[in-house]
C-alpha cells in the first residue's frame, strides 16, 4: 500500500507562563474553532527548521531566534494513506507584534489554562505537556497511529 508522507512543523513559543496559539476560525476547513501551534508544510528547498520559522512569523507575526527542536512525531493517519512527520520546536526568544493571519487569531494563552481547555487540539496536550515537563535537551519521538476521528488508536 503506498502512503504520502508529509513533513510539517509545529513552534511552541514560550513566555513569562504563556504559549503562544492560534485560534483557528470557527468557519475553517481544518480544525475549526481549535486552539493550534502555529506551523505547517516544510517545502521542498528548506529544512524543518526554516519551515518552522517562517511558518511561524506568517501566522503570528513573531519571529523566534534560537529555536530547539524538542519532539519529532510520526502521525499514521493510515485511513487516509498519509503519515505525517511532525517536528515541534521550542522557543523563548523572539521579537515582532502579533498579527492575525488566515490560519488564525495568534494570542498568548496562560499554559494552566490551555492545558485545561476543550479546544486545544487533543494531540497538542500531550505534546506541550511534555515539550514542558521535559528539561534535558533530548529529542523525544513520539508515534502514534489515529483514526478517522483523529482519536489515537491503541495498538493491541
């Protein structure tokens, strides 16, 4: 069976307690009304890291200096004949003024309350959760197989 696989990049964005998301419009074809971290598609002729940058200042406004990367996931959307590689980076420093975009309203969200929040997209608690917990400079690989739902399917 062939798959499309994809390479896409998240920026947790961090300051003073507060991540910085997107609020997805309530009318968007993906992920209405969800709380995303800004990233998106690494192009042809840039690493994830220069994707996760620039995504990150189209749809923010913000622009990261020294970003880590911190998880690499691999999302099996099997259903769908696609695997998603998901490279999630993390950054305290940046410069700019945040401004809305297509993708979403960006504002700085208290990261307790995020947490709490219904409309933080399921798989991107447990990754803030631990891109936070996790103080060593390891990468961490995550890899999970979802369902149409997007719901993690537990292997059996």
């Amino acid at each position: 069976m062939d798959f499309d696989f994809i390479s896409t990049t998240n920026m947790l964005v961090v300051k003073d307690g507060k991540v910085l998301v997107q609020k997805r419009p309530d009318d968007a074809e993906a992920f209405p009304g969800w709380y995303m971290l800004p990233g998106g598609h690494q192009e042809v002729d840039e690493t994830p890291l220069q994707a996760a940058i620039r995504e990150n200042f189209e749809e923010t406004g913000i622009m990261v200096v020294n970003p880590k990367l911190k998880i690499i996931a691999t999302h099996n959307h099997f259903y769908r004949k696609r695997v998603y590689i998901v490279y999630i980076f993390v950054a305290e420093d940046f410069s700019g003024e945040l401004k809305e975009s297509d993708e979403g309203k960006p504002m700085w969200k208290d990261l307790d309350d995020l947490m709490m929040d219904e409309k933080l997209y399921p798989d991107l608690r447990r990754h803030v959760r631990i891109a936070m917990e996790d103080k060593s400079d390891e990468i961490i690989y995550t890899y999970h197989k979802f369902n149409k739902d997007l719901e993690i399917v537990e292997e059996s």
